[in-house]
C-alpha cells in the first residue's frame, strides 16, 4: 500500500485533495487529465496555496490517483529550493 499522507501540519490541503481524489472517481480522472481544471472546481470548497497548485500541477502521466499521490508526496518531501 502507498502511504498518500502528507505532513498534516504543513499541507493539509493536499490530504485533503488526495482523500477527496480517492473516494471520487470522476475527480480522480479529472485530477489526471487535466489538473488545472481540476484544481479549479477543487479550489471553490478549499484552497491550495500557490505553491501547493504549482505542485499538483506539476505532475504528469501518473497512471492512476495512487501513482499520483505518491508523486506528489515525493516532490513535497523534496527540500525547497
């Protein structure tokens, strides 16, 4: 199993992304396809800060919500530069 948590403490809109990702399946495939779009419905309920949007949206051709948040999770564990 992919561990999909995230420091709560300092991102706790991306587990809450990723959560809500797993349970939808039609915001999953939206997450995929098309992640600005998605972020964009995502952003009426929470709000990812800037930073948090560039990192979503920095992930390409994930296979699956699974492959993604574990891509995700790897870039946010990634020291800032």
């Amino acid at each position: 199993m992919i561990d999909t948590r995230f420091s709560v403490m300092r991102h706790p809109e991306l587990e809450r992304l990723i959560c809500a990702a797993i349970s939808n399946q039609l915001f999953a495939s939206q997450l995929l396809s098309a992640p600005q779009d998605a972020l964009a419905i995502w952003d009426t309920r929470y709000s990812l800060s800037p930073a948090e949007q560039a990192l979503v949206t920095s992930i390409h051709n994930a296979t699956d919500i699974y492959d993604f948040a574990a891509r995700l999770h790897a870039k946010v564990q990634q020291p800032q530069q």
